[in-house]
C-alpha cells in the first residue's frame, strides 16, 4: 500500500467502507472515494471514536438503534448527524470479517453474476465493492440504514 498508516481515523461523508485488513501491521483498510487507508484501528475502534467524537459512544448509540428498530442484530448506527452518516455491518461485528459499508455513499447493490455468496456495491462516485455476502443480506442491511435515516431526519410533523 502507498498510503501512510494511521493511527486514528474519523469517519467523513468520502468514507466508504472498513475492511478488516489481511495484513500484518494495521487493523482495518479504510476506502475512501480516492485512496485506500491503512488504519491501527479495528472498525469497531473506529466507529467508537467516531461515535465519541460526536458526544457518544457506539454501545450507547447500538443501544438507541436497537430500540427504535425492534432489532438486535447486525444494526445500523449513526455515527455524524450533522452530516448524516449511517453506517451497517456486513455480517455480525463480532466476526472477523466484518465489513462497514456507509450507508450515504451506497448508489446501488447487484448479487455477483459469478458467486451467489457475493453482492456487488457500486458508491455514488463510481467505485466497485465486492463483498462476500448474500444480496439479500446488502438488501435487509439497506433497508434497516433506510429506516434509521427516516427515523433520524425525517420532517417535522406539519412541515
């Protein structure tokens, strides 16, 4: 990799995705619109100090979520209302092979025509992700980041 390795890292509206490295020397690779960034962070690490950076912490914020979708599985979470980024986990965030898809950035989501156990996630800026999950997992996942984003910022009653 070219990029420098973090320490820290906030999550930002060009944040992408975290995927859990493969190397040895960084935790997570976090891609963003143009570049690719080795973080010393695990994903969870970096949604918490986002969490934090927001007045909150991720277990707080699961809490919440997990209360007002009636879920307690694989949620969605905010992380930045004044930018409005939600963010959802691949598969259970406990697993290593967890992927965090920003839910802001997701123009559109296809299953693999190659590997039925693949979707294809396609960012608002053209960039291609391929993830080993089912589509109907991407789908329930966007759905659910769907219904906290209404839930969060919808209008006012009357409005």
């Amino acid at each position: 990799m070219k990029e420098k390795l973090y320490k820290n890292y906030l999550i930002h509206s060009k944040t992408l995705a975290i995927l859990p490295s493969k190397q040895l020397g960084f935790d997570s690779i976090v891609l963003e619109a143009d570049r690719e960034i080795p973080v010393r962070r695990t994903a969870i690490q970096i949604i918490d100090d986002t969490c934090i950076d927001g007045l909150s912490t991720y277990q707080g914020r699961r809490r919440a979520v997990a209360k007002i979708l009636k879920a307690f599985q694989k949620l969605p979470i905010i992380l930045n209302e004044k930018e409005r980024i939600i963010t959802f986990p691949t598969v259970s965030p406990e697993n290593m092979e967890c992927v965090w898809i920003c839910f802001n950035n997701v123009s559109s989501y296809t299953p693999s025509p190659s590997d039925e156990d693949t979707t294809s996630i396609t960012f608002y800026n053209g960039k291609l992700l391929n993830v080993p999950v089912k589509y109907h997992v991407i789908h329930r996942q966007m759905g659910r980041g769907a219904k906290l984003y209404y839930y969060c910022f919808r209008p006012p009653f009357g409005a």
